[in-house]
C-alpha cells in the first residue's frame, strides 16, 4: 500500500469511527436479526426520521429483546413499577440534541398519560457517542442517580439550551446542585469511580450488541423505535404492546 494511499484509509477509519461497531458486534446483532433501527445520524445532520419504527423483529429476536428490560426495583436509573406491563428502554447521549428533544417534548407526556398509572416502566441506558463529554456526562447522571437525584439530574442536563454548555466537570458539579444532589463530595467520587464506569459499559455493550448506532433508540417491550419520533408514534407502540401483554 502507498503512503498516501494509507493516509486516505486512516482519515476514513477516523471519520467513521462514531458510526462503526467491531465486527463481533455486528454479527451479534445480525444474529438477534435486526435489520435497521433508521435512527439519527450522530452528527445530527437532517430530520429525527420519518419512520416511527424498524421492521418487526423475528418472534425469537423479539423475545431476545423483550428480555433486555431488567425490572430491577432497585434500579436509580429507571421510572415506573418494576411489573409494569409494557417496558421502554432508552439509549441516549446527554449530548444528542434530539435526545433532549425527547425529553423535553415526550418524556412528560409518557410519564403522566402511562408511568402514573402503572402501565409503563422507563429504563434508561447511557449510551455516550460523542465522546469524552459524552461520558463524563454519563458518569455523572449514574451518580446523581445513587443518591435518587437521577430524574432531576437528566431534566437540568437535557433543559433547552444545556448542552450547548458543555459537561465539563465544573459544569457537571453545576447541574448536580440544580438537580439538589445532597452530598457533592460523594457524587465527585462516584462519578469517578470503578462502579459508574462498570455501569456505564454494561451500558454500552448492550446497545452495541444489539446493533444500536446512534441516539435515541429505544426499545417498547422488544420493538425497536429510533430517533424523537412523534409522541403519537410511542402511545401507538405502547398500546400494541399492552394489548399484546394482556393475557
């Protein structure tokens, strides 16, 4: 290979590096057979996408996927009863701006119209893909979480305009005292510890085996959905999945 011809192959590899996963990866999620979760680019160029969801997953890919929902009642990073019927699992970036979309515009509507009344459960994963920031602010969501300070946490650093501020760690202190974390000491060392970079990968290597590439992706009770889709696309997707769920 020439040197200039291996300097073009570098640039490549370094430019596609956010959108590619390992080969292992990959044919982990050719075998769970998910064809494509048309979701947001990473560069979050053009729209959230019009298709409200994937093709439907194969009856064994879909149970794969239903079983992805931890129902862990002590789990700081989730909302809504652990028997709830219908399970939806997020994939976001605190950096992704149609992340915070979500949680600006379709998040509350879901929480009050289906998590009050017991019929869904949110469960969110850190799914970081732009970077050192990216998982700075992850880190730090998990540990505003072990002291129950989670939700409000994810609602400073996903307001209108937060993101453009960057998760620097003074800045990441600063949201911690909006979302009223109690012991910032503790949060600082947590959100440095071995716990919350153990969580973080778990994190991580779930979404990536199943074939997740950009943010939001989301899981209702094994169907995929992909990007800030239109409130009526979810309440769509939780109904089917409610009815399917009934015995």
């Amino acid at each position: 290979m020439s040197s200039s011809s291996s300097k073009n192959s570098r640039k490549t590899t370094s430019a596609a590096k956010p959108l590619l996963i390992s080969a292992g990866v990959a044919l982990a999620a050719v075998t769970l057979g998910i064809v494509s979760w048309q979701a947001t680019a990473p560069a979050e160029q053009g729209s959230a996408g019009s298709s409200p969801a994937a093709a439907a997953p194969r009856d064994d890919t879909s149970a794969a996927l239903r079983a992805l929902a931890r129902r862990e009642a002590g789990d700081k990073l989730a909302l809504g009863r652990a028997d709830a019927p219908v399970v939806l699992i997020e994939y976001s970036d605190f950096k992704c701006g149609y992340c915070g979309k979500f949680a600006r515009d379709t998040e509350p509507e879901l929480v009050k119209k289906y998590v009050d009344n017991g019929t869904l459960r949110i469960e969110w994963r850190n799914f970081p893909i732009f970077g050192a920031e990216s998982e700075a602010a992850a880190r730090a969501a998990w540990a505003a979480g072990q002291q129950d300070r989670f939700a409000a946490f994810h609602s400073a650093a996903y307001a209108d305009g937060s993101k453009e501020k960057g998760f620097a760690e003074p800045r990441l202190l600063e949201l911690a005292r909006e979302a009223g974390v109690p012991d910032l000491d503790r949060f600082k060392a947590d959100m440095a510890g071995e716990q919350a970079a153990a969580a973080l990968k778990k994190d991580q290597e779930e979404g990536y085996r199943i074939g997740v590439t950009s943010t939001p992706s989301f899981l209702v009770n094994g169907r995929p959905i992909a990007g800030a889709q239109p409130l009526a696309a979810f309440t769509a997707a939780i109904a089917q999945a409610e009815a399917a769920a009934k015995p």
